[in-house]
C-alpha cells in the first residue's frame, strides 16, 4: 500500500487555482487517469480513494470540481451511474426521458408520439423517413 501511494504521488501535480490534484500519468480514452495497482488497471481517482479510505470504492466515484484528472479525495464523492451522468458527458438514454420535442423540433404530443421502449418517436419524422427510403427504393 505504502508503494501504491509512493507510486501514485509521483504522479500527481497540484493546481494552486482550483485546489485541485491533477494526476499526469496516462489517461484512458474518457480522460481518467489509469493507474496498475495490486496487478489491476485502476482508475485513477478509484486509487485516491482507496488511499485515503482504505477501501475501494463501491459506487462510481464522482467530481465535484468535475476535473477528470483532478484526484483531490477532498473533491471526489462517491454516487450512482444518474449522478454520473451530471459529471460525464450526457447519454442518449438520460436525454430520451426528458425531451419534449424531437430532434427536430416537433413536440412528443398528441398523435404525433409514439412511445416505443421507453423512448419516444415522431410520428412525423418517422414519416418523412419512410417516405426518404420509399424513394431512394424507386430511384435506386
Ligand atoms: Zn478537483
Ligand atoms: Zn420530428
């Protein structure tokens, strides 16, 4: 443990604006920082966590400076996928419960919804799309 956290501080730089540690070691393609630890590779803030904790995280652990390197235990909290999604880029699925409108502006009202899986259709696009098949069929 006490080589994880020699290793791990080797890594971190702290920014005097935010407070916040910022970890320099690489980072996977979402931007957290990756770190091998106990023959596993960790996320860097799940490391943070265990360091100052003493247990591994057991939830997704969040930012509240929302800092993706930033591995300050002061600014992690731990919380649920939902709560991921304040700190993460949004996903289609979060977004399809809120919408009122279509992407293209039509509202979700009336005749013009149709609910399908719990996400939602329009009725007017879904039109307009199968009209664009039913030529590209008559012109191919
Ligand atoms: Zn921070
Ligand atoms: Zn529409």
């Amino acid at each position: 443990m006490e080589m994880l956290r020699k290793r791990f501080n080797e890594y971190l730089e702290k920014s005097n604006e935010t407070e916040c540690i910022l970890f320099q070691g690489p980072v996977n393609r979402d931007g957290y920082g990756q770190i091998s630890a106990f023959g596993k590779q960790r996320t860097a803030t799940h490391v943070a966590w265990f360091l100052e904790h003493n247990v591994w995280p057991t939830k997704f652990v969040l930012h509240r400076c929302n800092v993706k390197r930033c591995v300050n235990p002061a600014h992690l909290y731990e919380g649920t996928q939902s709560d991921n999604v304040l700190d993460t880029v949004k996903d289609d699925i979060h977004w399809e419960s809120r919408k009122t409108h279509c992407k293209r502006g039509h509202p979700f009202a009336g005749t013009n919804l149709i609910p399908r899986n719990g996400k939602r259709e329009c009725r007017k696009c879904k039109n307009e799309l199968q009209n664009k098949r039913y030529f590209l069929r008559r012109i191919s």
